[in-house]
C-alpha cells in the first residue's frame, strides 16, 4: 500500500477542545465569509483557563465558577474535564435541558434560575448567586467572563487563522457584542497588521452595552449577544459601526442563513449575518468575516419551528443614525468610530443628528 501523506493526514487530537476551538471558513459570496464555531468561548475558556494554570492562580482539583447562558458554560466545562478542575456553572434560564445535560455528565454543577421572562433580571440574579458561592467558599475561582481581559487571549489563534486564510484582504469583521472578549481578541491581532481593518457590533434592543436599555423587546432571547448589566470587556473605542435589531429581524438573519447556505446556526450568527449582508454591500471592496458563536440546536422551537414567520431579508433594511437619541427598532445603525461610552450629549440647542432615513433593503 502507498504510505500516507502526513501533510495531508487529519490532525489527531489529544483532547476535544483542540478539535471543536477552530471555525470553520465558509464563503457564503466575494466578500462575505463565515467562521462557523460549534461553540466560540471555547478559545476563551482555553486561553483563560490556560493562563490561570500557567500562572499557578488555580490548580487541579480546583473549583471554577461562573455565570452564563448556554456556550460559554460548555466551553468551561470542557476545558475543566481537560485540566482536571471543578466546575461550578450557574445557568440562565434559557440554558437548554441538552446543554444542561452534558454539563452534569461533565461533572460540573449546575445552579439553574428559575424561568424568567425578564432576561435582566436572570442576569442580575445569576450574578447574586455567585457572589453568594464566593462568599460561602472562598477558595473558589470567579472566572468573570465578563470582566477579565483574560478572556481575550484565546483569540489571537483564531486571528491567525483568519489571516492565514484571507491574506491581504482588508478586513471587516461583524460580531455580536456579548461579553466584549472575542470582539477584542480578535481584532487586536488582526489590527496589528491592519490597523484599518473595521469591526462591527451586533446588538439586541434592550442592552446597556451600548445605550439601547430603555427599549424593550418581548420577544428577545437573543442570549450571549446583549448584556443587562455594564461589561469591562466590552471596549467601545475598538468598534466602527454598531448595529441594533430586534429578535424577528435576527430571527430573519437566522433563518435566510439556512436557506440559502444551508448553515444551521444560532441567533446571534443570524443577527450577525444580516448586518454582514447590509455591510457587505455598503463596503464592497472588504472581506466580512461574520463570527457564528453556535449552532442552531438551542432556538429550534423558538425560531427554525417558525421559519414561515421570519420576514424576508430582501425587505429590511437599517435606519442610519448619527445619535442614540434617535435609536428606535426595528434596526438602527450608527457609525460608532472608535469612540468611548457613554458617548457626549450634544451641545445644547443642537440637533441631535440629521432625522433618521432608511437605506436600500439588504440583497446579500
């Protein structure tokens, strides 16, 4: 028998998080890729746990604790069983009896708040519970997805991956906001080599990150892409434009992603690619790297059970904003360039911004 290739042979991993972390590169059209993950956080779950043992801060047998909505909680768990740690997760109410199985069988613990149609307040609840576990076992690790920068280092592999796959493009990158991490860590690195390249925010209505919580959205369970309560990692000076939707024009992203790739992805990656689409077309001469966090599996009943519901992307389009002040839904987006939060009233007697006008419908 001829003898294998070895450059051509699948690398054999030693543990499943080598094998889930990287994406999966899709060209969905000349200037639009997806970066497909089964579950992103796993990069920061790894980097941050990584560093943590490195450091000597937790050592096996130790017991990590966090709050989160489904992905990262996984991704925690995995790296855990891999480093040989505890794992102590305290769920949000829309984390899935699917992903609340694995996590037992991985031998984590699993504090799930009761069912709540207030995601902010399942927020500040799940928040108040870890407090509550520090205080009562002191020797446990917050990991504090939402606030360590440690968060941030898994990423600059993915970043090399990017680039190694689309060198000399200029880049854009669109990415639903969340804890702030994987946007940063992603588009430091990719910076240092293009400090053009544009990063997009994809946000919920309804989320302080980025002055959208006066509105609410009956309908929002857009987890891991808004926030209820202020996040340090979220770093508002690194992003370019911001984009606000609600759930049925995210549902809509969500569900044109299936038809017409046939990828089977979560809420956020349909959010992001329907921003990706619109900027895409705005920006033809970029490469738009849509970042996909997860698969579609935890909104089958509530948004693939309801495809003939989801409006037609051909028909939607954002309205462009120069101010907050004149933030509404369905979708609003306003060049951010780079600034800090909370962004400066304007003067007084001025106009908040030129009256809101609604683009071309998005065609990608």
């Amino acid at each position: 028998m001829p003898s294998r290739d070895p450059s051509t042979s699948p690398p054999l991993h030693s543990h499943v998080t080598d094998a889930l972390k990287a994406p999966s590169l899709i060209r969905l059209s000349d200037n639009l890729v997806l970066a497909r993950f089964e579950t992103l956080k796993i990069y920061a779950a790894l980097g941050a746990v990584r560093s943590l043992v490195e450091a000597g801060t937790v050592r096996p047998g130790d017991t990590l604790v966090d709050s989160s909505s489904g992905i990262y909680a996984l991704a925690l768990a995995m790296v855990c069983h891999r480093y040989g740690l505890r794992c102590h997760i305290v769920a949000s109410t829309t984390v899935t009896p699917t992903i609340r199985s694995q996590l037992e069988i991985l031998g984590a613990t699993v504090d799930q708040m009761p069912a709540e149609q207030d995601l902010r307040l399942d927020q500040h609840r799940r928040v108040a519970r870890v407090q509550e576990l520090l205080r009562r076992n002191p020797g446990m690790h917050w990991m504090r997805q939402y606030h360590d920068p440690v968060h941030r280092l898994g990423y600059a592999e993915m970043a090399a991956l990017v680039r190694a796959a689309l060198p000399g493009a200029p880049l854009a990158v669109v990415a639903s906001v969340g804890t702030g991490a994987s946007s940063a860590g992603l588009i430091g690195p990719i910076r240092q080599d293009d400090p053009s390249a544009r990063l997009v925010g994809v946000q919920p209505f309804g989320s302080v990150s980025f002055g959208s919580d006066r509105f609410q959205d009956p309908e929002a369970i857009i987890a891991g892409i808004g926030s209820a309560i202020p996040f340090d990692n979220v770093r508002h000076e690194l992003y370019d434009q911001v984009h606000w939707l609600t759930f049925r024009y995210a549902m809509a992203g969500t569900v044109a992603l299936m038809r017409r790739h046939a990828v089977f992805a979560g809420l956020s990656t349909g959010a992001a690619y329907l921003v990706g689409c619109w900027e895409a077309g705005r920006h033809p001469e970029r490469v738009h790297l849509v970042v996909g966090a997860d698969t579609g599996h935890r909104y089958v009943e509530k948004v693939f059970a309801r495809h003939r519901d989801a409006p037609d992307p051909a028909g939607l389009a954002p309205v462009e904003i120069a101010s907050l002040h004149t933030l509404s839904p369905p979708w609003s987006s306003m060049s951010w360039q780079r600034r800090g939060f909370p962004l400066p009233d304007p003067p007084t007697g001025q106009p908040a911004g030129p009256p809101p006008t609604a683009g071309a419908p998005v065609t990608g």
